[in-house]
C-alpha cells in the first residue's frame, strides 16, 4: 500500500492532489492542513473515502509538525513513500518587466 503524506490539501491544488491521489483505494494518503475539522467536514462532503487521514500540522510552526509525526506515524505503518509538499502561498508580487507598475516597484526596492 504506496503511502503519501500531501502538505497544504485543505484547498487549491492540494485538495485536487488528495482527490486524485485517494482515486487508488490501495494508496494511503495523509493530508497536513492548519485547520483540521474544517478540512474533515469538506473531505467527508466532497470524497468521503477511508483512505484519506487529514492531520493538523503547522508548516511555520515546528513544533506541531514534531507533534504531527506521532499522528502520520502509525496510519502509514512508519513507512512514507511519497511527500508532495504542496503547501505554500504565491506572492502577489511580480518582478516581470510588462507586469503593471513592476518599474516602480523595483524602484521602490532599490531606494529601500
Ligand atoms: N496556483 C498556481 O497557479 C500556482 C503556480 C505556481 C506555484 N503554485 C504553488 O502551488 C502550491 C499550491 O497553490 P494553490 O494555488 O493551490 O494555493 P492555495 O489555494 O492558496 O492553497 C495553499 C494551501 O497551502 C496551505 N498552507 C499555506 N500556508 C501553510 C502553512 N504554514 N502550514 C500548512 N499549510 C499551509 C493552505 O492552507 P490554509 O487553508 O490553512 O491557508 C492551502 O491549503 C503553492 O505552493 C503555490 O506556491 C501555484
């Protein structure tokens, strides 16, 4: 049974990720998020699958990802195949020349 722990599924590309990677009953699939029972309610909603295990960790916060460990470990047998760290935020900033007011923000960057 492939196993797969997925950072950030609560939303976006992430939860398309756990509904894809969830599709195969044989793959266990761990999804870390910040808020656990809004993420339960909607997985339960939209996929309703036992092979999904939402577990709450903290990617800026050690400490819960210390303490998350102890969650992951036994639902995946202590043995992780895959990590697809997917979690993360897209800058609204834009350094590309035509992006609308790129001049002066880099201006704005080398005047300090
Ligand atoms: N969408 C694009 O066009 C695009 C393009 C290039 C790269 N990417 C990258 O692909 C990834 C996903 O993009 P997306 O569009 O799906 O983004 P998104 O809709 O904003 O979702 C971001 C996910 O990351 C989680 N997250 C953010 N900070 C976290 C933290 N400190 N600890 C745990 N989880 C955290 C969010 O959880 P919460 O719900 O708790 O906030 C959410 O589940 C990002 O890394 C992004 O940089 C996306």
């Amino acid at each position: 049974m492939p196993s797969y722990l997925i950072t950030g599924v609560s939303r976006g590309i992430g939860f398309e990720l756990l509904r894809q990677v969830s599709e195969d009953p044989n793959n266990v699939v761990v999804g870390l998020v910040r808020d656990k029972a809004t993420t339960d309610k909607k997985v339960l909603a939209e996929l309703n699958r036992p092979n999904i295990h939402i577990v709450q960790a903290d990617l800026a916060d050690y400490d819960s990802l210390k303490k998350s460990v102890d969650v992951v470990a036994p639902i995946i047998n202590g043995s992780l195949d895959y990590i697809i760290a997917n979690a993360g935020l897209i800058s609204k900033w834009s350094g590309r020349a035509g992006s609308p007011g790129a001049r002066e923000r880099y201006a704005g960057v080398l005047q300090g």
